[in-house]
C-alpha cells in the first residue's frame, strides 16, 4: 500500500511517499505555503492509498497548541479527500532529520525528510501489527480476514 506521510507545519508542509509495497519511504518536495489542496494533489499525483500526518505531542504523550492546529488540518483535508487519514505520533522526527541532514549531506527538505522519518515509523509499526496478528491468529485461517 502506498502511502504519503506529512509533517505539517505553519510554514510548510513536509512529504513523503513510501513504495508500493508500503516498505520503503522517499521525501519528496514540501509543500510551501501549506495548502489542503496541494496535498490531494500529491495524493493524486502519487497514487496513494492513504495519508499518515505526524501528530506533535510532548515527551510526556501531552497534545499542545501545535496539536490542536494539526487536527484541524487533518478534519480540513478529511473534507477534500476520500483518503483514509490517520495521526500518527512525531516525537522525535524533527531531531531525527537534522541529524539525517547533517550526517548524509540530504538534499531533502527537512520538513520532508522528517516526514519520511515519520513514515518509516509508520511502516514498522502497521508491519508488527500485521505480524502479531498472524501469529495470534488459529491455524488454518486467514488473519486478514
């Protein structure tokens, strides 16, 4: 399953895009100034199947200011897209992309490498649920349903 992650920002909004079988994640291009409808557009563009945005929380698991702007722009992109749209938490992503940036030399954006971060999280976590759920499941039938 495709999907495209986003660190969203005032200011910009970072992208990634995984591959077709969900494993791998890319940036791609931010989206600057942040428009709901440049995003249906990459979405579109990208042939995804679904919309994961970073959910800014507090070390603590607090949701803040920043939070509360976020779930706005995931109900404003909910009423332009038929996409499933989930949060998914950020903590750390931000970190993580300067220190991708300055050890790689990236050329990304780090709004999107930090995006890309996010989706490789993503990606783990939907690939140790399906795994759980596999070996949870009984003998001979079929955890997907």
């Amino acid at each position: 399953m495709r999907v495209l992650a986003l660190d969203y920002g005032l200011a910009r909004i970072g992208c990634a895009v995984s591959d077709a079988t969900g494993t791998l994640s890319t940036p791609i291009a931010a989206i600057e100034p942040p428009e709901v409808s440049e995003v249906v557009l990459v979405a579109k563009e990208r042939e995804v199947e679904r919309i994961v945005v970073g959910m800014p929380v507090s070390l603590s698991g607090e949701e803040g200011g920043q939070a509360e702007i976020t779930r706005a722009f995931c109900d404003d992109l909910a009423g332009a897209t038929d996409l499933p749209i989930e949060t998914y938490d950020e903590r750390f992503t931000t970190r993580m992309a300067a220190q991708t940036r300055r050890s790689s030399g990236a050329g990304a954006a780090e709004d999107s490498i930090a995006a890309a971060h996010l989706l490789e999280s993503f990606l783990m976590s939907k690939a140790s649920q399906a795994a759980q759920a596999a070996q949870d499941a009984p003998a001979g039938t079929d955890p997907n349903g």
